[in-house]
C-alpha cells in the first residue's frame, strides 16, 4: 500500500488487511482510503499478498475509493525510481504522476479504441536526415533505439519537428506499441497535435496536460489508461501516462525551463524520460534546434545516437547569420556600430528584408525603459522610498524625465530625485524594453506596422505582409512561409545573466528565432548585435550547437559542476543546513560549498522571515547515488526528529546562480 505521506521517514509502503466485502474491488492501482496515525488518508493498492511481514493484526482498509488501476506497475515503479533519483518521496512523485480521480468522467464510457492509421500522411522531415530512415524503421520493426535528433533551424520542411517527432510516434504505432511525446508550452502543444491529427488521424492520440481542468485531464489519462489510443501528447505532466506497451518516448526542447517540475522533488521530464525508457526497454528520440550538456554527455557516453543533417544541407536550408561589427570594413562604415544599441547594419539589413516579408526582432526585456541610472556617474537609480529598482512606463518623452519614473517594488512615482553620489538630476536607461524598442522602430520605418508579442499578449502568428513584429524570448510568432529577416538585440544581456546555462540557454533562444526564419537560398537573414568574439555568437553564426555543446561540457567537467558530477543545493534556515551537513557528511567522497546567503539575490518576502541560506554538495558521478541516498537519509532523520526548519533539495537543478 502506497499511503499519501510526504515524510521522508515514512517513505515506505505499509501493508492493510482487505475484507471479503472488499476483496473484488481491491485490485493493485485502485484508489483506497486508510486510517493512518488516527486520520484518514489516501493511498494506492501496490500489490496483493497471501502474507504479510507484518506480525500481528492489520488494520483492514477503510474505503475502496474507485475499483479502477490508475496507478500501474509500471508506473509505480518508475515513481520510486524517480523519487530515489531526486532524494524525494513516493507521494510527491505519485501526485505528479496520477491525477485527481474525476468520477463521472470515470464512469463514463471513453470511447472505441482508436488503433487504425490513416492511410494517407506525410512522411516527415526525418526520412531526409542521414539516419533518420534508419531511426523510422527500427521502430516499426520494434526494435528500441535511442536518438539526439539535432533539427535544422530553418522555416523550410526540414526543421519541421513537431510532423518528425508526429511521424516517429506512427512507426512506433505502427509496430503495435504506444508512443508518448512530451513538448514544453501550449503554443508547441498546438503545433503538435495538428501534426499528428494528420500522422495519426484527429483520434489516434490523447492530449494530457495538467492545465486542461479535471474532467478533460483524466480523460486523457483514462484514454490511455484503457488502451483506447496509443499515443499520448502533453507537457511535463504527460511523461507519467499510462500508455500500453511502451515503444517510445520522445521530447521536444530539452533545454526549456518549463520542463523542471517546480514542486517537490523538482524532477526533470528529460530525466524522467530516459528513466521510464531504460526500465520499459523502449526507445528515445530528443529533438531540439540546441543541444543541453546534458544531451552532449549522453552522446559522448554512447547511450544516445545522432540524427543530424551534414554542413552543406544546413548551410542550404538555414537563413544566413551575422553579427554586427564583425570585420573592419563594417567598423570603418560605422565607428559607433559597437557601442549603438540598433547600429546602421540592422537598419540596412531591415531595408532590404522588409520588402519581402516580415522581419522579427527579439527583445530580452520586456517593458519601456527597464531600469534607470544617473547621467553622470551611471549609479542606479533606487526609489527614494524601500531602495528598490526604478523603471519608466510608456509615454514619457524621448528625454527621460524623473516625473515619469516610478518604483518596480512600491510604484511610487520618483520626483525631483537626486543621485546620492554625484549630486545629478538626469537619468538615462541602460536597459530598454521592448515596448520602447517597438515605438522606436515605428519612427524609424512610419510607413510599416509594428506589432509586439510579449509574455500572456502572445500573437498567434503572421500574415506573409511586410510588418517588424517585437517578441521577447519565447513569444516569437510563427510568419507564414517564415520570416524574411530577424534581429537578435541585446545579446550580452543573455550572456551576461549570472547562471551556469547562461550562454546555453542564450543560443537555445537565438536557435529557435533562426528556426522562424525562410532559408539562406531564400535570401533569409539574420543579424545579432553584439560582441562577434562571443563564443556563443560564433556557434550561432556557424549554426553549430553540437560543437558549442561539446565545448560547454568541457567546461563543466573542468570547473566540477552538472552534468560531469553529481550537485545537490539545499536551501533553508542556517541551523537547518548545520544539521544537515553534519548528517549527509558521512557520504564520500563529498565535497560542501557553503552555505551562502540568498537574501542578496531573492531578498525575503517578510522582514520578519529567517534569512535563507544555501548550501552546495557535490560528489563525482561514479559516487552520485551514494550522495543522493545520503542526502534523503538526513532528510528523513531530521523528519523523524521533527527538526525546526524547512529545508528545500534539488538534484542537478537546472539553474545555479
């Protein structure tokens, strides 16, 4: 029995009695209640046993919930799997994997079995890669293979993912197994499941995402559950469906940051992925325009194999790219091109594009003018008020005025200030948003719309008409038949972001705006404006994300951070981490960095709140499960003492700033 207890010393199934009136209905995955420490809990039904090891009586089930197994065997041991890789419990993972039981859509019928193909289907962008056809044809042989597929960035057909990883679901189907294929956000979501309405017929799959409400989630999951379809699409949340007979799990943009569960025990879908693979024994297709480190170490391990076009094919079906000031001629064109923020070469490149199509320029920051500093001195600008940073809305005059500064904290207006440092009344903006950006190119090019997509004002997509379309990362709209251009602003300040995947996550971004982009036979062109040393820029104008990524997994190894070693962070009051430590310091070889304080970089909600404090274990690979296991073991010691103190662990999380 898998009792709902989120305690780490109670991370155990315990065993009940099942009455003759109980006995039809308490089959292994149905859904029970339990008496529990004098209360009442949920729980699943993990298994059924003549004996117990329990001597004495056991205390009989209290409630048979639901006769029907939602929680399979093979669910149920991927959750412990999952839970023992992130140093969590069963519960926390259970509630990711299961969702809440809906009863009338559980009685309800949920249709006929959806297995018949349609005849007719494209065949996809994979049969064109080298050993893409290979990939199709182990699947429909049923055989499990397992492949980093490096999709071209370009409008054209080849770097149409979502109809590949569409089709690779079919070849599995195909073979008489079930698919499940897991994408980070709704907008790929929709991208998907149009592909695969026309791979596998507008029946043939689910669609499991925990945002659709109650009713339509646990259809999905019953749909899948029942083996009325077998193939399931989703976000994270699809990664735990319960497809029959599992021939492949595939996921689209493994570097995205919604694909980190942000609750307990904070578990990756790429891990979890390849974790249910290698326990079904079914194959793995990752497909991204970027390549992760982690991704790159797989590779280099052999547990993956590469699907990826040769450099005359990409350089064909990619757009062009550039950065500004990238030789001497364009320097003695322009001599202030490396300190302007829209140097003359954007301008000429949106010229000559802007006649053709529309051209997409990516803003980092949303808002007008993001931050604000003095005019002489450049000290940053702080409400006069709680000290926090000041922003200016839009609307204020081209000469920024302090009337029209307001704190981003308080929003209390900011007048007459004066720079503690110098004694100066001006500010000027360092940082400019991409509201700002929009209104600057509107008076740049009077006779082209603009149009902005940022963050929930998301654009759809757009029309083949000459328009500049502002996007921050992430909201950049679909053209039809690709944009002609794109310009890629402030990219040091993607680079310059104090995270470990800063310059990953910066080339992940830039990748997925050349993807938008009509092909370098089609004159399309992209230029990025910054430093053209970058080490990132230079992958980005080779479009060469393997060799950025094989460079970027050095580095790690070198400086002893994920994915060469294993890193645990645990954050929380100091005299809990001293507790900690002192426990998990008998795993070896460990090595502790910390504790540090947090206040600096998330100051506390409430003054009156503890300070937070972080603290750092590492240990090599070949010794990260020992550090694991040691570091849930002084969890579940601590919760046996019931010690004061929330503690919060991650597993190689994905940010270490």
């Amino acid at each position: 029995m898998a009792v709902d207890i989120p305690l780490s010393h109670l991370d155990r199934p315990f065993d009940y009695a099942v009455t003759d009136d109980q006995d039809a209905a308490a089959v292994p995955g149905a859904r029970v209640r339990v008496r529990f420490a004098g209360r009442l809990r949920d729980g699943f039904i993990l298994d059924r046993l003549a004996t117990a090891d329990h001597e004495g009586n056991l205390s009989p089930l209290f409630k048979i919930v639901s006769p029907e197994p939602v929680l399979t065997a093979e669910i149920a041991t991927l959750i412990r799997k999952v839970a023992d890789h992130y140093a969590g419990t069963f519960a926390d993972v259970m509630r990711l994997a299961v969702p809440p039981r809906h009863s009338a859509t559980e009685l309800a019928d949920t249709g006929k079995p959806q297995h018949e193909l349609p005849h007719d289907h494209p065949t996809g962008p994979l049969v064109d890669y080298p050993t893409g056809g290979g990939f199709l044809a182990a699947l429909r042989d049923g055989i499990h293979p397992r492949a980093m597929w490096q999709v071209t960035p370009s409008a054209t057909p080849s770097g149409d993912w979502a109809l590949g990883l569409a089709s690779a679901a079919r070849a599995c189907a195909e073979s008489g197994r079930g698919a499940v294929i897991v994408v980070p956000d709704q907008a790929d979501l929709d991208r998907l499941g149009e592909a695969c309405s026309q791979v596998l017929g507008p029946t043939g799959f689910a669609v499991l995402v925990a945002e659709a409400g109650p009713a339509a989630r646990y259809r999905a999951f019953l749909s899948a559950l029942r083996d009325k379809v077998r193939v399931v699409i989703g976000n994270r949340a699809a990664a735990y469906a319960p497809v029959h007979d599992l021939g492949l799990v595939a996921l689209w943009d493994d570097g995205d940051d919604l694909l980190a569960e942000q609750r307990a025990p904070y578990p990756h879908t790429r891990e979890v992925l390849a974790l249910r693979a290698a326990e079904a024994q079914a194959g793995v297709l990752y497909a991204s325009y970027a390549r992760t480190a982690e991704l790159q170490d797989w590779l280099e391990r052999g547990w993956l194999r590469e699907i990826a076009a040769d450099r005359v094919s990409v350089r064909h079906a990619a757009p062009r790219v550039r950065v500004t000031t990238d030789s001497d001629i364009a320097l003695q064109r322009d001599p202030a091109a490396r300190a302007a923020r829209l140097p003359h070469e954007v301008f000429d490149m949106m010229r000559a594009s802007l006649p053709q199509g529309p051209v997409l320029v990516q803003v980092p920051r949303a808002g007008y003018l993001v931050a604000l500093v003095c005019q002489e001195c450049r000290e940053p600008m702080r409400c006069e008020f709680c000290g926090g940073p000041t922003r200016a809305q839009a609307g204020g005059p081209a000469g920024i005025g302090t009337a029209r500064a307001s704190c981003a904290w308080c929003g209390r207006p900011q007048i007459e200030w004066e720079c503690p440092i110098c004694g100066a009344r001006g500010v000027r903006a360092p940082i400019i948003g991409a509201e700002r950006t929009a209104e600057e190119l509107g008076k740049a090019f009077p006779q082209t719309p603009v149009r902005q997509s940022i963050g929930g004002k998301r654009l759809d997509t757009v029309t083949a008409s000459s328009a500049i379309v502002v996007a921050t990362p992430g909201a950049e709209p679909p053209a039809e038949g690709g944009y002609a251009g794109a310009v890629l602003l402030d990219t040091a300040l993607l680079l310059l972001r104090q995270d470990l995947r800063a310059a990953e996550e910066a080339l992940r971004r830039w990748l997925n705006v050349v993807a938008l982009v009509r092909s370098g036979a089609d004159d399309g062109s992209v230029i990025a404006v910054g430093e053209s040393s970058g080490r990132a820029l230079q992958a980005l104008v080779r479009v060469d994300p393997g060799g950025f990524a094989a460079r970027e997994l050095s580095e790690r190894a070198a400086a002893r951070f994920p994915p060469a070693v294993t890193l645990i962070t645990v954050e929380g009051p100091h005299e809990a981490l001293e507790e900690f430590a002192s426990l998990a310091q008998q795993a070896s070889p460990v090595e502790m960095l910390g504790p540090v304080d947090l206040d600096a970089i998330r100051p506390p909600a409430d003054d009156s709140a503890a300070a937070i404090q972080r603290l750092m274990l590492r240990a090599p690979l070949d010794a990260g499960s020992q550090l694991i296991r040691a570091a849930k073991e002084a969890a579940a010691i601590r919760a046996a003492r019931k010690s004061s103190g929330p503690l919060r662990i991650r597993v190689n999380p994905i940010t270490v700033s």
